[in-house]
C-alpha cells in the first residue's frame, strides 16, 4: 500500500499554494515536511490525508483516489491529528482518546479498543492523567492528548495491516522530552506496518527521527531524499534565508544542522548574568 501525491495543485482564492507535488509515502517510511512558514505544509498534509481535494492532481491510497473511500473507510486506514484541535466540553482524557476507536465500533471488540487506549495513554505518557477533564490540561498535555487519540486509531492487535499516521506540528506545543518522544515513537511504528508523515519546524528533530524529507519553498517542492541529501548547508540556507554549518552527532550517526553567524558584534545580545 502506498499513500502518493500525484501533482498536486491547490489554490487559495487567487493564489496559488502547492505547485505540481509529487511524492509518496509506504509503510515503513517516515516522511517529514519542512519548509519556512507559508511553505504549504499544513495544506499538503491535509490533501495527503484526505481532508482537503486538491484543485489539480490526485491523492491516493493503494491506487484509488481519496476521495473515493467514504469517510469510515478513510478512517480506518489512515489517522490525522491536525495542527489545533478545539474541545470545549470537559471530557476525561480517557474519553478523549476513546474517540479514537470510534471507526471500528462496529467491529465490537471492547477489549481491542481497551487494550488501544491503554496503550496510547502510556505511549504519550497520559495514563496518570486519564481522569483529567481535558479542558483543565495544559497547551502541551492536550496536544498529547490529541497525539494518543490518533494513536489509538491506528492500533492493531497484529501489525500486518497496513495503515499510516499523518501528524501536523505534533511537536509545536511540546517540552524538550516530549519532542522526542512523539518523534521517536512515529519512527518506531514504522517498524509496525505503518507509514508515518510529520510537519515539523525544527530541523534537527527531522535529521534524527526522518528516513525522507520533503523540502517546501513557496508551495513548491525544492528537494525529496533522506535527511543527509536534504539537511545540507546551501540548501537549508536557500530556503530558510540563515547560514548554517553540519555538525556530526556521534551517538545517532545523524547530521545536525547548527545556525552560524546570527549576530554581528554590534547586535550580539549580553551574556546572561547568573542569579545571585
């Protein structure tokens, strides 16, 4: 099964905002969309999801164009968390995360959408929470919150059903650790029968957890490879207008991309004091 974008175009009123991207994504594969703000990142992930039809181009699943599987169908092959999610009324989390399995309702295995929502609270570190109305969270804790929603959307009892995870910004609202370990954790489900696709702002996170990474510029897309062909000096430095330098992390094996000259002697900020 492969999840493919085959020219797509859409436009925005008068303005044109993904020009001609193609690319796919299989099981097994982490795909991450970088690019400045404005790039088109939100909007290709939401044609690659199904959300949004493209106005040129077709997006597809397993040869057959999204917008031809319903709704259920769509939503037991592939899970979105978008870029903000409102929820007003003061569920539990645990409810929260149970929305999750509401496209196999019909199926009727209680102790599979159980064991599905146990298993995403622990994943995103929720389980201590689970009886925390949700609008009394914190920005962070709600996002994970959401993460573990979809999480339990994609959980199978065997992992030889193929599925994939489409997450939007999912790090944005994160501590450091958390970053991590959402990233991590999509990394590792592709060993599980799923194709992960990640927006995310911060380049590093992508060297480290991304096996391709689709480059956006202008709704364009400027570059597709693995994070070594992509995460290079007068690339990044093309598209996001900073000078940067590689830096070799010998724990991960991985290029870290690392801003050089962001001051000039006369705007360089003061140290910060120490607290006395």
């Amino acid at each position: 099964m492969k999840l493919n974008a085959h020219q797509i175009n859409v436009d925005l009123g008068a303005q044109r905002v993904l020009h001609d991207i193609s690319l796919s994504v299989e099981p097994g594969e982490f795909l991450v969309i970088l690019g400045p703000n404005g790039a088109g990142k939100s909007t290709l992930l939401n044609v690659l999801s199904g959300e949004r039809v493209a106005d040129a181009g077709t997006a597809s699943l397993d040869g057959i164009a999204l917008h031809e599987f319903t709704p259920l169908e769509l939503a037991r092959k592939r899970a979105l968390m978008l870029q903000r999610a409102s929820l007003t009324f003061p569920f539990v989390v645990r409810d929260v995360v149970a929305m999750g399995r509401e496209p196999f309702l019909d199926d009727g295995d209680v102790k599979a959408d159980e064991t599905a929502v146990d298993w995403a609270l622990e994943a995103t570190d929720m389980h201590s929470l689970q009886q925390r109305p949700y609008t009394k969270l914190s920005g962070g804790e709600q996002q994970r919150v959401q993460l573990a929603r979809v999480l339990a959307q994609i959980w199978r009892s065997s992992n030889d059903e193929a599925r994939f995870l489409l997450l939007d910004e999912p790090t944005s609202s994160l501590d450091l650790a958390h970053q991590h370990t959402t990233m991590r954790l999509a990394h590792k489900l592709t060993t599980q029968g799923v194709g992960a696709v990640a927006v995310v702002h911060d380049l590093n996170l992508a060297a480290l957890y991304a096996t391709k990474i689709a480059l956006l510029s202008q709704g364009h897309l400027v570059a597709l490879g693995t994070p070594d062909q992509i995460l290079v000096p007068d690339l990044i430095s093309e598209v996001f207008g900073i000078s940067v330098t590689q830096v070799r992390d010998e724990a991960s094996g991985r290029t870290l991309i690392v801003p050089v000259g962001l001051y000039s002697d006369a705007t360089r900020p003061a140290p910060l004091q120490a607290a006395q």
